[in-house]
C-alpha cells in the first residue's frame, strides 16, 4: 500500500482508517507511534508484522480520558489519580492488572496487566476522539532502530507498509514516556523518562522503586524495551563518560582511524577542540533537554550515511532526566565506552 501523509485538516481521513483496522502512525511530545485499534486484535497483528516487532512484548494503550481506562482497569486507586492529575496528559505510562479479558492477549503480550498513556498532542487526542477506540502506539519504526522523532522517519521506516502518518512535524521531548508498574505493592519504573523518579516520589508522597531489571529470555516483559535491543543505529556507538576527555578521543582517532567517524557532543565541545578532517560534528545542543530531543535523530541522520562505522557520543551524568538518556544511548551503543578501545 501508499503511505498517505496525513495533515491536520484530514484528521477525519485518520480516523477512518484506524476504524477500518489500518494503521496510522501518530504523533505525541516524545515520539511518534505507530497506531492500531486496540480493540481489534487483526489490526493490533498487523502491528508486529509492520515493525517485524517480537509479538511477546507488550504495547501501551494511548487514551484520552480517565474513563477509558476504567473501561479496561476498574477503579482506580488513590495513588494512580494522583498521578494522573499531575502528569497526565503527559509522558507518564502507567501498568495496571486489566479486568479478566478486558483487552487481546496480542496487546498485552499475554500478561494480566496493560500499559495505558495519555499523550500530550492535540492532535492524537482528537484521533482517539474521532476514532472513538483507544490506540497501541508503540514506536512507529523498525524494531530495534533508533526511535522517530518526525514523519519523515517514520516514512523512512515504514513506507508502504502502513496506511497513513499523521503529520504534526517534529516532537519535543525525544525520548520516550516514562513506564511506571503500579500492578505492584511498590510502584516501580520499568523504563524511565523525563518524568523522572523525583517527580513522582513527589506527588506520591512516598518511595518509588526504579530497580529496574533486564528481562531473561523465556519471560515476557511488562513493558517496551526491557528484553530486545533498541535504538541501535548500524554503525557501532561508542560512550564518552563525562569524565572523559574529547582531546583523547581525538588523539585515538588520528592514531587509529582514518574513515569518517561521527561525533555527537555539546556545542561547547564542538566549539573547544580541533577536530580532524575525517570527522562529521553533529550538536547535541548545550544540556542534557536538548541532548535527549536530539539523540535519536542524530542516530538516524549518521544511519543516512552508511560510510560512517563508528559514532562517538557524549554520555551525561544518570541522573533525572539524565537517566532517561543514559538508558536509550546505552541501548544504541550495547554499553560500549570510549575508554574500552
């Protein structure tokens, strides 16, 4: 099929779409999502086989009301409103234990809970709306690579296998929501993001678990992005620790390396050193906010450019937000540093 970009004033064309069991990738603050009824289990289906996504790990389930989650949840308890008062909508995933049967296996990757988000777009919210039918909305590319930031990636990825993207230019958050497990005793963030643990020890009033483990082969994960590599680019990322310094980097490069090589830095970095010719400086802007809107369509961009192998990019300290990106950036780099050459 031809891939239709959707503008806002053909929102009712998206609409039909998903009601027709098709898939539409839509957009939110932190990336864009690859959309499906999430009640129709053929369209959810088509999900998998569109990302070539492993069909065990589990997809979140975008709403835009409180009401539609209980259609699926019950009632919900007095931390999760809490929560949902102060971050939704917004980059807050919240798992909850769903009534028996209440949504496909194909959803839920099996499991008795779901994940549930309620995205900070207009645009999707008034999709939801049109559609009348909550959406999955896992990342709209191909499984493993570096998240899509704008239309354009997700047309890269996915042209011809979808039938639509709804257009709403470029996100602004870039890295995805944070997950938080609220099935449990303890409430516990399985992947983080820019809400970050801080955030929500605050409006809870109470410890938050960010204990996050990797998922072993045989179990199905309770949330995207804990079992399978992601974000990974084909050229090999290398770590630069903020301890580190790019002077080395560079002396390592003219001693040992004389094909392109990529370097994702701050602007001050890039503005501090003398870079040799055989290097391709990309900006990470000038903190760790812009680093993490930027990081995976820089990844993308060097994926554009097959001649560059070797990508060395600037980690920061995990820290808040920082935890968030250190995550996706040692996911695209399978935890290899600078200093391990």
């Amino acid at each position: 099929m031809k891939t239709k970009i959707i503008k806002a004033d053909q929102l009712k064309q998206a609409a039909q779409l998903i009601r027709q069991g098709e898939l539409v990738a839509f957009p939110t603050e932190t990336v864009y999502g690859l959309g499906a009824d999430a009640t129709n289990e053929e369209a959810v289906k088509k999900v998998y086989q569109a990302k070539g996504r492993p069909s065990d790990n589990p997809l979140i389930v975008h709403v835009n009301s409180i009401n539609m989650v209980e259609k699926y949840v019950g009632e919900l308890n007095t931390d999760s409103r809490k929560l949902i008062e102060k971050f939704w909508p917004g980059s807050l995933t919240l798992i909850f234990k769903i009534k028996p049967n209440a949504l496909s296996k194909t959803v839920t990757g099996g499991l008795d809970t779901a994940a549930f988000r309620f995205p900070k777009n207009q645009l999707t919210l008034d999709l939801i709306q049109l559609a009348e039918k909550p959406l999955v909305g896992p990342s709209a590319n191909t499984s493993g690579k570096p998240s899509p930031t704008s239309p354009e990636h997700v047309y890269h990825d996915l042209n011809d296998k979808i039938a639509g993207i709804l257009d709403d230019g470029s996100t602004k958050v870039g890295v995805e929501s944070t997950v938080l497990d609220m099935s449990v005793d303890t409430p516990t963030i399985l992947r983080p993001g820019a809400v970050t643990k801080r955030d929500l020890e605050e409006v809870l009033g109470k410890e938050v678990n960010d204990e996050f483990h990797h998922v072993g082969i045989s179990e199905t994960p309770k949330a995207p992005g804990m079992k399978y590599k992601h974000y990974a680019p084909n050229a090999q990322v290398y770590i630069v620790k903020p301890e580190d310094n790019w002077d080395d980097v560079i002396k390592w490069i003219k001693n040992n390396y004389q094909k392109p090589v990529g370097i994702m830095a701050f602007d001050q970095d890039i503005a501090n050193f003398k870079w040799p010719e055989n290097v391709m400086l990309k900006s990470l802007g000038s903190d760790v906010n812009s680093a993490s809107r930027l990081l995976f369509k820089l990844l993308r961009d060097f994926d554009s450019q097959p001649e560059f192998e070797i990508i060395f990019t600037q980690g920061v300290v995990s820290k808040d937000l920082g935890e968030a990106y250190m995550n996706r950036l040692n996911k695209s780099a399978g935890k290899m540093y600078f200093d391990q050459l």
